[in-house]
C-alpha cells in the first residue's frame, strides 16, 4: 500500500526547510541516511502515531512573473501540490499575513486537497496572538508552531495525519510478484511495459511526462503471474512549461511503497544524472529488489565489445548503493533482452524470500571473526555473539553483541559482503540490526 504524500508549500522563507529537517531530526523518520546514497533530501519517509507518510519539501512560491527563477518555483510546488494527498502551507507568524500568503491559499482552495495551516516562527506563548489573523484564508484552524525548536510538531503531525485518506486494504496475491518500472521522465518506462507485455496496453510518447497515472496491469509469463505498475511522468499542466524532473521522484515513490522489485530504467543514450541516483536512492531505502535496466542501448553511441564493461563500471561508481543490482542492458523499442526481464524479476524475488539458519549465520561468523577479527576501540574489542535473521523482503539480519558502539560500520560492511559471498542476495538489500546481548549467550 502507498505511503500518503504530504507537500509542505509557502512563499520562501518561511521556515519550509527548517520543519523539514526538524521533522527528520526529531526521529520520525523511518529512513536512515545511508553511505553512498547521493542525492538532495527533496522527499522523507516518516511516521508518526503508526501512520506512514512521504513528505516533500518545495521552494517558496512567489508570484513575480518577471522572474524565471521565481517562477519556475512556484511551478515545482503546484506539481507537488498535484501529487500531495495533503497539502501543509506554512505561513510567518512574525511577518504576519501578506498578499503573497493570501495569493497562495487561493491556489490551494482550487486543489480540493486537505490542507493544513501552520503558522511557523512562534518562539514564546506571547506570539500565539500573532496566529489568530491567519484564519482569514479560510483554511480552518492555524496552528501556532515554532520549527526551529519543535514547539507544538506533535499538534501540527496529528492534525496531518488526521487529514490522511483512507486506504482500503490490498488484497495481495502471494504468488503474483509485483513490478514497479521507475526512472526518469522519457527513459522508456511505457515502452518496456509494453513490451513486456506483447502489446500497446500504455500509451507510449516521445515527449517526457506522458503518462499520468500508474497503470497496474497483469500478466503471465511461463506459468508465473506477475503485476507491472507503470509509474507515470510529470505531465505539464496548463502554463508549467518548466522541466519537471524534480518531481517524477514522487511517481516512483507511490510505485515502489507497493513492489517486490523495482525495474530502475537508464537511458543509455544520456548516461547516469543526478536524478538517476535519487530515485535509485529511494529504491535501494525502501527495501525493495531492485534491476538496473539500461535502455536504449541499440543507439549507444560508439558501442564496441567492452562498452558494458565499462558502463557497468561507471554505474557502480555513481550509484555505488546499488552494488548488488544486477544489471541489463536492452532495448525497449527492438525489444532487445526484453525477454529476460521476467527471468531475472523471478530470481530476485526468490533471493529477496531466503531464509538462512541460525546455526548456519553462526558458522558464517566464527569463519568471519577468524579471518578478520574485529578490531580495537579504546582498548576494548568487539565480540560478536550470535547472528539471527529476523525478516525476508528485504532479508534482515539481528547481529547480537557484547557493546553495539563498537561495531564500526567498515565491519558491517564486511560481515555483509560475506552474506553475499556465501548466499548471493542478488538484487537485494541486506538489513543488519546490532543489538547488545550478555556475552553467555556466544554462539
């Protein structure tokens, strides 16, 4: 099921960013920065009382037409605003009510969407007073906050999540394996699925952002179901001719919440862009398999017998996260290794479901320990206990410890790449939790 999507909007400097950051600071976010995963924290998977939700950060709306920076703004955050299941518009509440505040809530009056109104930057009791003129937006109750030292977060959360709509169960297939086809605007998504496919069940278009909604669709393929989720480009509204790029991070973020793998297209033609690695960075957070996908590649220019070679390399040198993803390259218009997709889908799904014996991660870590025994810290050394895996989908480890501030990340790097070594976990993520245990309880 998708997570809902919050998009906090209002006119710069109010303070967007600050609750942003305070929100992630303040350990509601269920996503840890991880090494490696490069890109700009547009978007953070939080939860608050139970409820998971996605919220997105947008520059400040201003409605100066003579500025194209100015503009291009406010163009990013009506898109946002478009994708947002609830919509939170911070205003100042030193600066009090302005034109340009008022301008705002009209935009947001015309998107039928919930909207929550905070009235940012009030420090002391004293300044409450200052939130009582913003009822006259006419968008319900202000709530007095400050962001930057988190007074009154809880109320402002609980009224979001209270705004939330209501999700009707899924009923899930066990045996049917679910596809998400994410990447950037124009990279090919439509035309892999209709590919995969054998026939024009998605409209297919040159100009990025086609596609509007996810198009769930099933199939089946030598005996195995599967479900393809198409997720959607940005398409240009009315008088938002600027790029959209920025946003179709959000389209992959409904997709991948309800995938067992994610098919992350690259245009081979452009190489790997900085948008490329934040959508890869969601898919590698959000636990799912994930297949690079290189499309395009019968237009690569000046290909010879080492141009895979050498592409793969550059890809795991820019998305260095996405180490264990395996890699194709195809063509979605000649329909070029398009076959092995589903192959490869079935074997990551497989390998996301393993399950490991306790007795057997044991034996995997005393081979460890005795080839590269954990170091020093202030003159105390790490002992590992025992291993436990605790999850699949993705497989999540417990690692049982005498004191789990001596486990150095490089360590669990290390202790993961032996999992790999001896199990594969191809297109998977591994989770390793260390948790602290009494030292009578070694394997």
């Amino acid at each position: 099921m998708s997570k809902p999507i919050v998009a906090i909007v209002g006119r710069p400097n109010v303070g967007k960013s600050t609750l942003f950051n305070q929100i992630g600071k303040k350990r509601v976010s269920i996503v840890d920065d991880m090494p490696g995963v490069t890109r700009d924290r547009i978007y953070l998977d939080a939860e608050w009382l139970n409820h998971e939700f996605t919220m997105i950060d947008t520059g400040g709306i201003e409605f100066d037409e003579s500025n194209h920076i100015l503009k291009s703004m406010r163009s990013q955050a009506q898109l946002a605003m478009e994708e947002a299941d609830v919509i939170l518009f911070l205003v100042d509440g030193r600066a009090g009510l302005t034109t340009a505040d008022e301008e705002v809530a009209k935009m947001l009056r015309s998107t039928k969407k919930p909207v929550i109104l905070g009235v940012n930057k009030i420090d002391s009791p004293q300044l409450v007073m200052n939130s009582y003129e913003f009822y006259n937006l006419g968008l319900g109750d202000p709530i007095a906050l400050s962001a930057s030292n988190a007074m009154n977060l809880g109320d402002l959360l609980d009224a979001m999540v209270a705004a939330f709509p209501e999700h009707e169960a899924e009923d899930k297939d066990e045996d049917e394996i679910s596809i998400a086809v994410i990447g950037r605007p124009n990279v090919g998504k439509s035309s892999i699925v209709n590919q995969l496919l054998g026939e024009e069940r998605v409209i297919v278009s040159d100009m990025a952002g086609t596609t509007r909604d996810a198009i769930d669709t099933h199939f089946v393929k030598d005996g195995m179901k599967f479900m393809l989720i198409d997720t959607a480009g940005m398409r240009r509204r009315g008088k938002i001719d600027e790029p959209v790029e920025r946003y179709s991070v959000m389209r992959s973020l409904r997709a991948i919440d309800r995938a067992d793998v994610v098919l992350m297209m690259i245009d081979a033609s452009e190489g790997i862009t900085e948008q490329d690695k934040k959508i890869a960075g969601y898919a590698h957070e959000s636990g799912r398999g994930v297949i690079i996908v290189v499309n395009k590649w019968d237009i690569y220019p000046g290909k010879d017998d080492k141009s895979t070679l050498r592409f793969t390399e550059d890809l795991r040198d820019e998305i260095g996260f996405l180490q264990y993803a395996p890699v194709l390259y195809a063509s979605a218009l000649t329909g070029q290794r398009v076959g092995r997709v589903t192959d490869l889908v079935k074997y990551v799904a497989e390998q996301q479901s393993m399950r490991i014996k306790t007795s057997v991660l044991n034996e995997l870590i005393r081979d460890a320990v005795s080839i590269n025994p954990p170091p020093m810290h202030r003159g105390r050394r790490l002992k590992i206990l025992f291993m436990t895996q605790a999850d699949v989908k993705p497989p999540k480890f417990i690692i049982f410890v005498n004191d789990p501030e001596l486990m150095h990340f490089s360590y669990l790097r290390f202790i993961e790449n032996r999992l790999r070594e001896m199990y594969g976990f191809e297109g998977t993520p591994i989770r390793l939790i260390v948790r602290a245990r009494d030292e009578e309880d070694e394997y």
